[in-house]
C-alpha cells in the first residue's frame, strides 16, 4: 500500500528530517521523494509504502506531526488503476518563449488531446538577461504511446508551438 504526502510551509525542508523520522518509525519506505523552494515557501512531495496498518500510523503521526510544526500535510492513498497506463517512449519536450499565463494550459490541453502522458512538469518566470522582459520555459517529461508516429507528433507539436510563439525542442531521453 502507498501513501502520497504532500507538504508546505515556511521551512519544510527543515522539517524533512521530522517526517523522515516518523516514516521510518512506522516501519515504511520511501519509494520517491521531491522538494523545492517556491518564493518564501518550501514544499515537499513524498510516496512512501508499507502495509496497510504501517500506513494508518504513518497516517495519524503526520497529522500530530502538522500540528506541532508550522506546516500543512496532506495525505493521499493512490489506488492502483491497471487500466491507466503510460508505457510508451519517454520524450522530454523544452519551451521558451514571452511570459504568457496560459502557456502551461495550452501544452498540456494539446498534449492531453493526443493521449500523451505527462509524467512531470516544471515551469518558471524569469527576467530575460540583458532585457525586461519576462520569459517563460517549461519542461514536460512525457510518454508517446507506441500507436503515435514519432515524426508525425513531432511535427504537430512543433507546429504547434511554432503558432503560439514558444520555442520548443522535443528529444527521446536517453539512459
């Protein structure tokens, strides 16, 4: 059984030592964890496993845990569903382009539309050097299923983003 938790709060990255503790106490494992710091906030994404009574402890200490620190968790049990797949070949795919705040919104809406798995995403605003003016990227690690021709969903894709001014590159990652 797993358990998704997600945390936030002005310093989660201290209390990650905390939540550690509690998820080794409880007898669980870490099966992929995540943190970032966004602005003056600090999140964490954590999915641990253990069977079902590990889980209901990890469950109430968390929550004993959120009371005592200044922190928000959030848990969530993920039920396996064998008809969801995204087994497909792994492509990773760049934009670049002026800030525009449905960007992320259209990318995924397109890749949506095609049955393309989005595995992850990460986007950020930044000021362009040597210029004001805000540009924007993204990052999408993404599955192309096996029905979809390569060339010709690269060519879309990249038609795509041609018509909404993002400079994109669409590359198979390589282990």
């Amino acid at each position: 059984m797993q358990l998704a938790i997600t945390a936030l709060g002005k310093n989660t990255i201290c209390s990650l030592n905390d939540i550690l503790s509690v998820i080794n106490n409880c007898g669980c494992s870490i099966v992929e964890l995540k943190t970032s710091n966004l602005s003056r906030a600090s999140s964490l994404y954590l999915l641990s496993e253990g069977d079902w009574s590990q889980i209901a402890k990890l469950e109430h200490l968390l929550e004993s845990l959120s009371d005592r620190q200044e922190i928000q968790i959030q848990t969530f049990r993920p039920i396996v569903d064998e008809r969801i797949s995204n087994e497909g070949i792994p492509y990773k795919l760049e934009t670049v382009s002026l800030f525009r705040h449905d960007i992320v919104q259209d990318l995924i809406t397109f890749l949506h539309s095609r049955n393309i798995y989005v595995e992850e995403v990460f986007a950020n605003r930044y000021q362009a050097a040597y210029f004001q003016s805000p540009v924007f990227s993204t990052k999408f690690i993404i599955s192309i299923p096996a029905e979809i021709r390569i060339l010709s969903f690269r060519e879309e894709i990249l038609d795509f983003c041609d018509n909404l001014n993002l400079d994109a590159i669409i590359e198979p990652i390589k282990h």
